[in-house]
C-alpha cells in the first residue's frame, strides 16, 4: 500500500488537492541516501543537523488543516528536507508562491536540491531562503497560510502580522499543534490539537 493510500486508509488524508499531491511528491526523494529504504514508515526521520523530516500523518494533518489552496502564497518555516515545502508547492501551483525558510544552511541546500528533482523552484513557485523563521518573511508578507514544522515555545508575534485576514497558521507550540484563523486585524480563532512531538524551532 502507498504511503498515500495507508494515510487515506487511517483518515489523515481527505482533502483532494492534498492526497494528490502526497502521491506525486515522493517522500524518498527528501531522503539521505542511507535512509531512503525507510521512506514508507510513518515516523519521523533523521536528515542531518539533529534535525528530522516529520513523520508522515503529522505533515498530513497539518496540511489539512492548514487548507492550502491554488493561487496562494504560503510561508514555510523549518523546510528542513523540503518535502513539505514541495507538498506546499504542488497544491499552490503556477498562480500560487511557498516561500522557504530554513536557518540551518546545510539544510536549506538540502532542500533546494531535493526539490529541484521537480520543477517549482524552475517555475518560480518555491524560493528557499536562508532565515530566522521566528521573524518569518516580511518582504513577500502578507501569506495566505504559514506553515511552521518545528515546535515553538510560544507564537511569534510577526508570524501574526504578516498573515492576510482570513488567513491560517498552523504551528507546533511545545506538544500540541495549534490552528490560528485571523478574523481580523487583533482577532484570532485559536484551537489546539495535543499529543505530537516536534525538534524545537531553532
């Protein structure tokens, strides 16, 4: 069974655009050489730098409920391997923009060439940029999601500025991923989701 398939299955993939996306953007090709034997098991996964590609039902469920749509921008902090920021970039298409950050620079060239072996960053649809992701990304802000895939101790308050209205932030804070939808310029719709682990945001 797919990784796709087996994340479908367990009710962690639901949305269309999403599921497509988990099956032409593949987890083995976000791999060290050494570990791409063990891209099919749903755990996270060692990259280098004490840093790890997420396991597979947590980037789902955040994709989920970060609800990526076509034509959006997105801001990806803690690209890590790149997988997610691909993932992100297959959903937003050529109308859409995922910017990538990534403070350790071994890992933001890990990354990029990861997905080179696609056409986003050729395309102009995913940039990857060397950054502090608490500070996230002022000069492409503001983003219609923001997507952080390490564990914060609180929200960074920038990350709250640069979201458009209406717009979603989905961000791991200590053991819980916590959903934040703007209404409006001060007010924030906030639902927490227990129970994950994550490397702290550096």
């Amino acid at each position: 069974m797919s990784l796709a398939d087996d994340l479908i299955k367990t009710g962690w993939l639901k949305t269309p655009e999403i599921i497509a996306a988990f099956r032409k953007i593949k987890r083995e090709d976000f791999l060290p050489k050494d570990m791409k034997n063990s891209a099919g098991l749903n755990e996270a996964l060692p990259i280098g730098s004490g840093q790890t590609i997420s396991q597979s039902l947590t980037v789902a469920f955040m994709l989920e409920k970060l609800n990526p749509k076509p034509g959006q921008k997105v801001l990806d902090i803690g690209s890590g391997s790149g997988w997610t920021s691909a993932l992100l970039a297959e959903i937003v298409g050529e109308e859409g923009k995922v910017t990538a950050l990534e403070i350790v620079p071994e890992l933001k060239n890990f990354g990029e060439k990861n997905a080179s072996k696609y056409n986003f960053i050729r395309k102009k649809i995913l940039k990857f940029v060397l950054a502090d992701g608490s500070k996230g990304f002022k000069k492409e802000a503001p983003y219609d999601r923001i997507l952080v895939s390490a564990s914060a101790r609180k929200l960074p308050p920038a990350l709250k500025k640069q979201l458009k209205a209406n717009g979603i932030i989905v961000i791991p804070i200590r053991n819980s991923i916590w959903v934040l939808e703007k209404k409006s310029e001060n007010e924030f719709v906030e639902t927490e989701y227990p129970g994950f682990a994550f490397v702290p945001l550096v």
